[in-house]
C-alpha cells in the first residue's frame, strides 16, 4: 500500500479509448503508453487491487455510446465486476457516482493513468485530491496530443511537474506501489 498500512489502494484508468488512437488522430506515444498501462493494469489485478474504468461520452462523433471509438482499447479492457464510469464532461467524479463507489470500497489512495493529460486527467487528479484521496499519477502513463502550441511530450512534461507535490505524487510506473 502507498502511505498506510490501514489505507485501500485502487487504480482509475481513464479514456483508453479507441478514438485516442486513430484513424484521425493518434495520441503520442500510443504503443508506450498502451503498454505501460496495461503492465500496470495487470500487477494491479495481480495485487487484488480494485481497478476502476472511466469512458467519456459525447452525443456524437467519436466519443458517441456504442462507437467504434467509444470502446476501451483492448489491452485495457475491463474485466467482469471492473465498474466503468460514463462521463459526459472532463471531470470522472462529475455526474457520476465514483467517488461513492471508491468510499463504499474503503479507497484512500487512488492511482491515475490515461487519457488526455491536460484535460481529463489533470482534472480528476486535482477533484480526486480536494475530496481527500491520496493521489498518485502515473507520470508515464498518461498522454494526449500536440496542441498548436505545444508538442505532446511538453504538455505531458508540464501537467507531470504542475500536478507533483500538493495535488499528486508523479510517480513512473515501475515505481508504483499498491
């Protein structure tokens, strides 16, 4: 367990969807980062370490229920009992009842990877630490795409150091302790 002996770890896994990973757009570095999580996937499952899937939704386009897009990447998929969360806004813990689940399972330290950086998982990183869960990011798995102004590997570098410290412990995942 990551601070207390008495605390309950989980894993959220966030937006690993298949519209992150083309046809229009692939985020950066698809091929590490689906490893990565899912490496981390399977030592949290070995663990016994309760894992939670988040999927957004929009009404339509890529991200529209029951897409092709819409689905979890299959390296990622959830297995039976594994609650997925649909969300319809950047923040997992809006609309949803996440947070009552991760309280009824006696979660404390909640460690975060997916998609995208600057959005959604900068957003549950900062939700999840004001309502009191220890937060760790993975730092190397989580990713998103180059922006106008900024390359994906900077976006990623930025959220890594703005969110270290008072909002998460930045953590790569071989370094990951449930």
């Amino acid at each position: 367990m990551s601070s207390s002996d008495s605390a309950k770890s989980a894993l959220l896994l966030i937006d690993i969807q298949q519209a992150m990973f083309g046809p229009q757009e692939v985020c950066h570095e698809p091929e590490a980062v689906t490893r990565t999580i899912a490496d981390l996937l399977a030592r949290a499952r070995n663990e016994g370490v309760p894992v939670f899937h988040v999927r957004h939704c929009e009404a339509e386009g890529s991200f529209e229920p029951g897409s092709a897009g819409w689905q979890i990447h299959p390296s990622v998929a959830p297995r039976d009992g594994e609650p997925v969360f649909e969300k319809w806004a950047s923040s997992a813990f809006y609309n949803t009842d996440l947070d009552q689940r991760l309280r009824e399972r006696g979660v404390a330290d909640l460690t975060i990877a997916g998609l995208q950086t600057e959005y959604c998982i900068d957003t549950a990183c900062r939700v999840a630490q004001t309502l009191g869960y220890r937060v760790t990011l993975v730092g190397d798995a989580h990713s998103t795409f180059d922006s106008p102004d900024l390359s994906a590997a900077q976006i990623i570098a930025h959220h890594n150091k703005v969110l270290s410290g008072i909002v998460a412990a930045v953590t790569p995942a071989r370094d990951v302790r449930f």
